[in-house]
C-alpha cells in the first residue's frame, strides 16, 4: 500500500488576499473570465468590487448568477450554454461550495460537451479520468467555510431524475488559485455560518474513519483531519456568537479546507445518509443534514478508531469510548444550533426509503462495516427528535 497527496492549487490564505484577483488573472494571461455565482452574494455587494478589480486589469468579465444550492445538471447546462456564447479564457467563481462546484461542471461541460457524466465517481474500481481536452483555468474565491471545494477534484452536481448527487470527480477540476479571504465571510448570517462551518466538522470527523483511511491510513491525512477538529471546536462557536470575530473566521477559513484534505480517504455515514436525506427529502441544507448523523457514526465505528476515540474524548472532555463521544458529539452539535430534522423539514414517513438510497452511496459502500437499514432508521428517528 501507498499514499499519494497531489493539490496543484496555490492557497493564498488572510484578510484581504481576494483583492489578488484581478492581478492575477492578468499576470497568468487572461483576457475573459466567466464569473459564476448566485444572488445572493450579488445582492450582499460582493461581486461588484470584484468586476471593478478584473476590469481594471482589461479583463472582460461575463456572468452567470443562476448558481442554487445542490446545483443540478439543468443548471450545469445553462451554464454551459452561457460559456458556449462567451467563449472565456478562465473561469472565476465567488461563493458557497455550491458556485464553485458549478462553475467547475461548466467549465468541464463547455470543454468537453457531452462527457459529464462520465466522469461521475466509478464505484467498481474508485475510477477517476482525465478528460480528453483540457479545462480552462479556474481561480475560486470562497465565501463560506465549510465545503472545501477550493481543495477537491470533485464537482457534486444533482441529477434530479434519479435523485442523486453526483461527484464527478477529475484531477482536472482542481482550482488554478483559491483565494481564501476570512474578510468576505463576515456577513454571513449565524445559521448559515454554522450550517457551513458543521459541514467542515463532519468532512473531518468522517475523515477519521473513511473506508480508504482505516485500509490506507496516513499520519499526514490524520493530522488534516484532526487540526480541521480543533479548529472548528474551537473557532465556530466563536464564530456564530460574533460574526466580525476575525480570528475565529479565519480558524474556520483554515478548517474548511484542511477538514476536506483530511477527507481524501473517504467519507462516512453521515454524508451517505445526509446525502440521501437532500435527495429523497428534497432538503438543501447540506451541513446540518450531514452532521445530524456523525455521532452515531463516529459510536457505530468506534472499535475501528480506538485511538481517535481516546483523542476526541479528550477534546470533548467525556469519557474515552464510542457512547461518550456520541454524546459529546451532541453537545457540541446543539451548542452550534443544529436543528432536529424534523425541523429542517425532513417526513420521518420517508426514512426507509432514505436509509434504501443511503445503502446504493459511495461512503457506504466503501466503509468497512455497514448498517442495515433498520439500524439507519433507528439513527434517523434519533436526530428527527434532535439532541
């Protein structure tokens, strides 16, 4: 067995860095960008310093502002079709996980029309291809810490048909440049910073057991993972309770992305069910859906992560086995808001059916002991009445 780590982005990380932009889509060459985002950070007055930054550096910028969350293929193709007009050189996206994973199905779409799909996540071998023609380059600024997608090769797209979230997955898709700027997530309301910010602890406490960490472990992963804990344990509270605390969003800036780094072995149960939850449900509230089910996770494989059980008692001051944890787990979980799912808006009626579509995942099928779907019920009646 081996490990490999390879991330071709350049992270520039601090308050005021995204004013780097412009300069930096002239230095690498760029002449047209296509700026990808939603509404919402259009109307906060975000993206329009940013236009101001580009075209004072003679860059043409175009603008798709449909991003919604969970972005499904229809918006992809709009997308695409807005790029197939334009004609960029580089593609910029300023937002959520959600703007930049759109922005890079567009940009694999617009070069390679037609192949999206085939490059979702093949689950026989753990598949990942190269496209046939190069993508253009990619410069993402983040507005939420939470995601990660500034550091990952997957774009996850909804198809809607089948009710399923796609992780086409792609070294190609990696961001030339992420600008991570603490600065721009200041304005972000309380829930929406601890639904993101939830989204981040779960990719790192799910990193500790990931099917692929427990077959391949790695201390350098380890160390993302477990530096992505203290981070977030530390500054999101903080970071819900005053939101212009610029130490503490620059801890959840730094968290967002080594939480994701720390995920590369693989994910857990509580994205497979919350993933299955937004899709059957039809909730998009990502964070706290994945979240929900990380403390019966992280009891369920507790045998399989002695040690980090022994290290989470610890930050969680609780006693050094799997229930403690849970319970711990829950504690911090409510601390930060998280709603029972009943509240998020979930049909306790449909959870046999969630817990079918859980079972069909990538995290189940690759985790190395899995629950039947009565006990994945059970979880879910448990964080429906919430901690």
């Amino acid at each position: 067995m081996f490990y490999e780590f390879d991330i071709p982005v350049r992270l520039v990380i601090g308050e005021g860095c995204s004013a780097q932009l412009g300069e930096s889509l002239s230095t690498a060459g760029a002449k047209k960008v296509l700026l990808v985002h939603d509404k919402g950070v259009a109307d906060a007055g975000i993206i329009a310093p940013f236009i101001e930054n580009m075209e004072a550096q003679d860059i043409e910028v175009a603008r798709f502002e449909d991003v919604v969350p969970d972005p499904p293929l229809e918006v992809v193709e709009a997308g695409t079709d807005v790029a197939e007009k334009e004609k960029p050189d580089a593609f910029v996206a300023i937002g959520g996980g959600s703007s930049i994973d759109t922005a890079k199905a567009v940009n694999a779409n617009y070069t390679n029309r037609g192949t999206l799909k085939d490059h979702a996540l093949n689950l026989n071998g753990m598949q990942i291809l190269p496209y046939d023609n190069p993508l253009e380059p990619l410069y993402v600024i983040p507005t939420t810490a939470g995601t990660g997608s500034e550091v990952s090769p997957s774009a996850v797209v909804t198809d809607r048909d089948l009710k399923l979230k796609l992780s086409i997955a792609s070294k190609d898709h990696y961001p030339k440049v992420a600008l991570i700027d603490p600065a721009l997530m200041v304005g972000m309301p309380p829930p929406i910073t601890a639904a993101t910010g939830l989204d981040a602890f779960s990719h790192a406490v799910e990193g500790l057991m990931g099917g692929l960490s427990i077959l391949i472990p790695s201390p350098m992963r380890l160390s993302f993972s477990t530096t992505a804990i203290e981070q977030v344990l530390q500054s999101l509270p903080a970071a819900i309770a005053d939101g212009e605390n610029m130490q503490a969003r620059t801890g959840m800036a730094y968290a967002a992305f080594l939480s994701l780094l720390g995920a590369y072995g693989g994910l857990s149960f509580g994205h497979a069910v919350g993933h299955a939850i937004g899709e059957v449900c039809e909730i998009h509230n990502h964070g706290f859906l994945c979240s929900s089910i990380v403390p019966q996770t992280v009891e369920y494989l507790a045998d399989f992560i002695p040690d980090q059980i022994v290290w989470l008692a610890s930050l969680l001051k609780v006693n050094a086995d799997g229930t403690s944890v849970k319970q711990g787990l829950k504690g911090f979980l409510k601390e930060c808001g998280l709603p029972p799912l009943k509240e998020m808006g979930m049909d306790l009626a449909m959870a046999k059916e969630v817990a079918h579509h859980a079972t069909l995942g990538q995290y189940y099928l690759i985790a190395p002991k899995k629950p039947s779907e009565d006990e994945i019920v059970q979880w879910l009646e448990e964080a429906y009445e919430g901690a």
